[in-house]
C-alpha cells in the first residue's frame, strides 16, 4: 500500500475539480497543464432526497472517467464548520505522475445525514518518475451540525463530525472502510478495534516526506478492514523532545456473508497514513489508547516497536 498522505486546509474551496497535470519541471516550479475544469453537480438537500445508483457505472454528474474508489482523507480538522461549504480532498492509494481525478456529490440526505460521492481515476497522461499521489478535491454543499455518513462510490467510506465553527480536533487522516456487498450502513464503520502485536512507521513510498503507520497483527483475522483514523494531539508536557501524539483507532468488522473466519493464524498488516509531521519532531503513537511506538518524523529508516 503507497499511503502518500498530503494534509490539506479544509476550508481551501477549489472550483476545480480535475487535477493539473504538471508538464514543466523548471527552475520557476510546475506549470499546471490545460486539463480544464469539471463541475460537481449537488442535487439540492431536503427529506425526500434520495438517489441510488450502480457503483459500476458513473451517474449522470458531468464526470467524464469510470468510477474508481478514492482510499482516503487527511484534514487539518475532521471536525467540519455547520452551514459551511468546504472541500474534501479524497486521495487515492496509488503513485501518479500528474494523474487527473473527478468527484461529484451525487445527493445529500438530511432524514439519514448521508453524503454520496463518487471519484474518479482517470488514465495518467504523463510519463514521469514521479510519485505524486491523485487527489480528487469535492465540494460539499453546508451541512446541518451532526454525525454525516459519506458513501464514495456506493459503499460507506467514513463518519464526518460536523458542529459549530469553533469546534476543532486537531490533524487526522482516514483510511476508508473496506467496501463490502453485503454490507451497508454505519455499521460498517463501528466494527471492533484491532489489536496489533507490533507497529512500524516508515517514509511514504516514492521518497515522499510524509509518513505511514503499519499494524501488524500475528494472528489475523478474515475480518474486513474497517476505518482507521490517525489523530494528531500536540503534546504540551516537557518529558519528551517537542512534538505530538499520534491517537489511532484502526477498526475491523465481519462481513454480513463471509461467515465464521478458519482457526488459521496468517500474519496482517494495516497500513494507515499519516497527517504531515515537522521533521525532527518526536512522536509517540497510542493505538486504542495505549502507547504503542515513538518515532522521530522524516526519518529514512523504517521505526518498529519491540
């Protein structure tokens, strides 16, 4: 898994919706290259909102690419301001060299406080050795304060926090729940935390300057992949160097038709990104509210707990 986390401001409204693609390298900096623009189409939110679709074929919603699944979201807040639009921006797990994307909000639900995306990946038309992660940048209408589901593409992807202007909760990514035919809804989402026997932060995949949080458990399970959210807490105690603490909750759950999982032991590894840390900061990662590794970020070795 790549996991090229890019924490982004999550008041920076864009009214673009594809990606640039970078054809210059030059001394002045990327040149973003004519993708042109395409606008999400928000049916209007209300009670009797509701619009169902086949995740394998793209609504009617100007989107021009064939849907794909965006993986997961890193924000300077999970917490979203009430009656305020803003911009998600939806990363997919993939290396790109100026790759476009689209998203559009397919329908708003009140009665059922549900958000419908779908993303797009299309073909990358650059051939470079970059590795810049495609993210697709959906704007969101204002939404009433509460706990809102977002779909993307079909299947629950996470819960978004949504209250007064004031209220924050500090720098967090989400990797999506695992899509599941079987199962939908919230409970997807709940699942039970997992309980990882060891943990280990290395650098993005491609050199990048962000980090990754691997869980390994040594016995897994064929439970689903569930969220799992990476919440930054800057730590104001002077035991330790200056840096934050790392609050993680990585969650399975049983999909509704794959049954009792075998009596087979077979190692799993989560991968979770990471918001962006200073480098040099010092860094320790609690994982259902136990301390589990510390880390110094930007470092090029891979960290492990004992």
């Amino acid at each position: 898994m790549l996991r090229l986390s890019q924490s982004v401001p999550l008041l920076a409204i864009t009214s673009a919706l594809v990606s640039g693609c970078y054809l210059d390298h030059g001394a002045d900096g990327p040149t973003p290259r004519d993708a042109g623009t395409v606008d999400a189409r928000t049916t209007p939110i209300g009670p009797d909102a509701s619009l169902l679709w086949d995740a394998g074929s793209a609504p009617d919603a100007g989107l021009t690419c064939a849907p794909t699944r965006a993986d997961f979201v890193c924000l300077e807040s999970i917490v979203v301001p009430a009656a305020t639009p803003f911009t998600l921006p939806l990363a997919f797990d993939t290396c790109g060299c100026c790759a476009q994307t689209e998203c559009a909000v397919v329908d708003v639900t009140r009665d059922s406080r549900t958000v419908r995306l779908v993303t797009t990946l299309c073909p990358d038309p650059c051939d470079c050795d970059a590795c810049n992660t495609p993210i697709a940048q959906c704007e969101i209408p204002g939404l009433p304060a509460g706990e809102w589901l977002v779909e993307v593409n079909g299947a629950p992807a996470m819960v978004l926090p949504v209250a007064s202007p004031h209220h924050t909760n500090g720098r967090t990514c989400v990797d999506f729940a695992e899509d599941d035919e079987c199962t939908r809804g919230r409970e997807v989402l709940e699942g039970r935390p997992m309980r990882p026997s060891r943990a280990c932060v290395r650098r993005g995949f491609g050199g990048e300057s962000h980090d990754e949080l691997d869980l390994v458990e040594e016995c897994g399970t064929c439970d689903r992949e569930s969220t799992c959210e990476v919440r930054v807490v800057p730590r104001l105690t002077d035991d330790l160097p200056p840096g934050s603490d790392l609050h993680v909750t990585a969650n399975r759950y049983l999909g509704a038709c794959d049954g009792v999982c075998p009596p087979v032991c077979i190692e799993n590894t989560r991968t979770c990104p990471l918001p962006s840390l200073p480098p040099g900061d010092v860094n320790r990662v609690f994982v259902d509210g136990e301390p589990i590794l510390t880390f110094t970020s930007g470092e090029s070795e891979v960290v492990c707990s004992d």
